[in-house]
C-alpha cells in the first residue's frame, strides 16, 4: 500500500501556514510519479522523501507529472486513457467507504491540482515543501 503526503504552505491573511495533504496510489501511478519505469517491478522504498534543495529536478517532475495527470483526466479524458486510468484509480483508492456524493475526495484532488500547478519552486499561494511516498507491506 502506497501513500503519498505532500507538506505544503499557504497564505493566510499575509501569514504562512504549514498543512499537508495525502492520498494512496496504485503502483502504476507510483512509478509515474517517481520517474520510475513502469515496466519494472514495484521498488520498495518504506519511506522515500523528495524535497525542493537535496532533490530538486526529482521535485519539480514530480509535480509535473502529478499536475499532468490530473489535467489530462480532467480536461480530455478519451485524449489520454493511461493517465485517466491512473486518475480514476487515484479517486478509487482515496473515495471512503459509504460515501455519499459529492466525493469528499474531489476537494482534496482540487487542492493537489492547485499545488502541482506552475512552478512548484516559487513561493506562491501554495507552495510544496516536502513529499513523502511511505509503503506498508501487509504479507
């Protein structure tokens, strides 16, 4: 089971505010994200952390590729099947049990969206400072 966190800050009232957003990810769209071939087995990292000084192209491509595929399933979905697939397994994996629509978790897909957007290493109103893939092995 794959989960990604993502600490970022925003303004509020002109103060800086730290908060964090996660979601779980199929193995496919883990490998996407991480710059991973995907026809390699899943590698197994227990905690992997990207920040925007130690891993900085590993940064900025991961929220290119996160931004893309929300883009793409949101905007033309037929145009782009493998990042929708990965999109819907996204929503899939993050809808909770029983829920009733609207899926609370399309408020937090809008967030990630807005936080991948642009340029992720300059300091707007949403600006990541720290992702972290964390894995469990349930065997």
């Amino acid at each position: 089971k794959s989960k990604f966190n993502i600490k970022y800050t925003y303004s509020d009232n002109g103060s800086p505010v730290d908060d964090e957003i996660e979601f779980y990810a199929p193995g496919s769209l883990v490998k996407l994200l991480m710059g991973w071939n995907e026809g390699d087995p899943m590698p197994w990292y227990p905690l992997k952390t990207l920040n925007p000084v130690a891993q900085q192209q590993e940064f900025v491509d991961f929220f290119s590729r996160l931004y893309q595929v929300i883009d793409y399933a949101e905007s033309d979905p037929f145009a782009h099947p493998e990042e929708f697939k990965k999109y819907s397994r996204m929503i899939n994996r993050n809808t909770p049990p029983g829920y009733t629509p609207p899926n609370p978790f399309l408020a937090d897909i809008a967030r990630i969206k807005a936080i991948s957007e642009g340029d992720v290493l300059d300091h707007d109103d949403l600006y990541p400072t720290l992702v972290t893939l964390s894995m469990k092995n349930y065997l």
